[in-house]
C-alpha cells in the first residue's frame, strides 16, 4: 500500500495534492479525529508533550500485550526495525542512531561522551534551551574545559541566516571542540539555518586534526516532523531529538544520530543494551518503556502517510495565519521571524502591558491553551500543530485583540 492508498482507504486524503499547496491534500479534521483531544479546549500547546494518534496506541497496547505473553521473543530485531524507520525518516543509515528517553539525556550522552581537553572548549547560544547549555557545562566540568555561550543575532524578529554565520564564523576559535545549535528554537520561534553553520564549522575544521576537529551539535527536537529536511543531511555532525513531541511518538523516546565519520569522537558513557553499531551503543542500557520504544515505529509511518512536505505546510500555513492577524493587533509584538524559512511552527510574541504568564492565564480562562518560553525573557508563545484548526487561530486572536484593549 503507498501513501496516497493508505490516505484515501483512511478518508485523510481530500484531494490531490499541488506544488503550490501541499497542505491542501489532507483532510485535516480527519487527521484529528486520529487523536484523543479535549474538545472543549483550543490547545496551542501541543507541541509540549505530544498527544498520540490512534495507530500509536494501539502499537503500544499490541506490544504492551506481547510483552505480558511473553517478553523474550519480542526483544529480538524490533529496536532495528525502529531504527530503520527513523533512519528512512531523517535521511541517515539505521546503524548510526542511538536509542534515548529524551532529547536531554541525549545531548548529555553526546556532551558527557566526547573527548574534551582541559584546553578545549563549547560554544553554544544564549537562545539554546538552559539544559542544553547545562549539558555542556556538566561534561565541560568534568575534565576542566570551558563553555562560552554567544548571541547569534541581535533580534529574533530580524534575524537573518547571513547574520547568523557571520557571528558563528567570528566566534569559533582553534579551541572551539563543538558548536552547539538549536534547529527551532523554543524561546523565540527562530529556526536556525543548519547549514549555513555546518558550513561555518567545515570552514573552522580546515587544517585540523581529528581530535581538535570542531562538531556541530544540533538539538532538533522542535524541528524534527515540524520541517521538511532530512536532519541527517544538513551537515551537522550530531543530531538529537525527542520523538514525543511534533513527531506524536510516544512519551518517553527520543533518537541521536552521529555522522560516523565522527562517531569514535564520541565513547559511551553509560553500559549500553544494544550492539547494533558503534553509535547504538552510547544509548543507555537497562530495561525500559519498551512498549514505547518499539510504537516509535507507528509514528514515524504516521507521518511518512500524511506526507512530510504537507505536515510542514500546515504548520506554516496556520502560523502564518497566526502572525498576520498578531500583525494587525495593536499594543502586541512579535518575536519570531515572519520569513517562514527562518521559523517553522512556534510563534513568540509579547502584549503590551501583560507579562507572558498573564497573557497565559487570561487566555486559560477562555478555554485558550498557551504557553510561556521558559527562558531568561518568557514571552506568550503558541505552537502550530497539524491538530489545530483555522478556526482555532482565528478565536485566539479575537481572545488576544481583547487582551490588548
């Protein structure tokens, strides 16, 4: 069965699909009716902690019951069949994926495993997530290196992909061992351009040898399902994601790929459960959710059905709607980029008057659900998923205009 079979067999296919519009060929509201929702709610909020669609829980209950009846002839060969399809998903060989619960314990694994000198050093932004940055500050620790974080531009309303570089390209130094980026950034909508900074970081590597060589870390977890490109394709060396969060994977999972031209950089921390590959190993050993980890499986095939170029086009095309109709609110400012390529999904914003939380609380009391970017600044934020409506991003702006009167 292809995609477009398995679309119309479901009714999720409306019509077919045009270059112009991918987002047209799926019938959203049955797209919805996949997912256990509150109906009395206008959730802007998804995005947190994913709800999943029915082929993703009725994966983990079929495991689940495997795993009663007997949970031995189940272990062998599903974790590679999960790393098949993550691996068709992102552009990467299966080998070259490690299995983890989340994307901080991931970039932990990645940070904490690298081989660091005490005169080597981490670069990240002051946009990436504070356990990102203390992820980096652990492992830097641990061997006496040092983390520098830098501003890769002066607004996240203006920001550009030229203006991006050229700060990374002034910042890096001989002593630089990793680069670590944000693909989509929680705090201010921003998503950075991947590849101009692995072209940076290629440029910094000229001339160096393997153990001064500089890696490119990107935390991807806002923007792995939420953008059409293959995450093992832009030039990042490492590559970490939760998959339970715009991916609908279920709760507790998450995925590192490392480019294995870099992967003996990177040694295990942890005694690891699998053998599969070098990189395999470094994901954390034990007994797990693993009802969880093998319904990854059922996510990803949800997601390859629907089309990854129509799921990314419904996300812009809502938030698209969202920024034009904040654009026309007086007293409210935006702090996500309006260029769709330099955003994909979330959407910062401030109203005069009102701190981030209070915009939040207000909007809760008209069944609105926002929320804030847990971050130095805490600006309203919503968050554009395929479960959204039109007509729900209409509503909020009218609750919003009334906020800002």
């Amino acid at each position: 069965m292809d995609r477009r079979d398995f679309l119309v067999g479901t009714g999720l296919l409306a019509v077919t699909p045009t270059a112009a519009s991918a987002a047209q060929g799926v019938d959203w509201g049955a797209v919805r009716r996949e997912f256990r929702l509150d109906p009395t709610l206008i959730n802007l909020g998804l995005f947190y902690l994913a709800s999943n669609p029915r082929e993703v829980r009725n994966a983990v209950d079929s495991f689940k019951r495997k795993l009663d009846a007997n949970s031995h002839d189940l272990m062998t060969g599903q974790a590679q069949e999960v790393a098949v399809a993550l691996g068709q998903y992102v552009g990467g060989d299966p080998g070259d994926i490690a299995f983890v619960p989340n994307t901080t314990i991931g970039l932990s694994i990645v940070y904490g495993g690298l081989k660091l000198r005490p005169d080597q050093e981490l670069l990240l932004s002051d946009q990436d997530h504070s356990w990102h940055q203390q992820a980096a500050q652990l492992a830097a620790g641990r061997v006496g290196a040092k983390v520098r974080i830098g501003t890769l531009y002066e607004s996240s309303a203006k920001v550009t992909e030229d203006e991006v570089a050229s700060r990374l390209r002034n910042s890096i130094t001989p002593q630089t061992r990793a680069v670590g980026v944000t693909w989509v950034q929680s705090s201010t909508g921003v998503k950075m351009p991947v590849r101009a900074c692995a072209q940076v970081v290629a440029e910094a590597n000229n001339g160096r040898k393997p153990e001064d060589r500089c890696l490119l870390v990107v935390d991807g977890v806002h923007g792995l399902a939420a953008v059409d490109d293959d995450a093992a394709r832009m030039g990042a060396d490492v590559f970490v994601a939760g998959t339970h969060k715009w991916l609908f994977g279920p709760r507790g999972t998450g995925m590192v790929w490392v480019n294995p031209q870099v992967s003996n950089e990177i040694v295990p921390l942890l005694p690891s459960l699998s053998n599969r590959s070098e990189t395999a190993s470094l994901g954390p050993g034990g007994f797990h959710a693993f009802e969880h980890y093998y319904a990854v499986k059922a996510a990803v095939e949800f997601h390859q059905r629907l089309g990854r170029n129509r799921v990314a086009a419904r996300i812009t095309e809502l938030a698209t709607r969202f920024e034009d109709g904040l654009a026309e609110i007086p007293g409210v400012v935006i702090h996500t980029p309006r260029d769709p390529r330099m955003s994909a999904g979330l959407v910062c914003f401030d109203v005069a008057g009102q701190t981030g939380n209070e915009v939040v609380a207000r909007l809760e009391q008209k069944r609105v659900q926002i929320t804030t970017a847990a971050y130095r600044i805490p600006y309203a934020r919503i968050g554009t998923a395929i479960l959204n409506t039109p007509e729900e991003i209409d509503r909020t702006l009218k609750e919003i205009r009334a906020l800002s009167r």
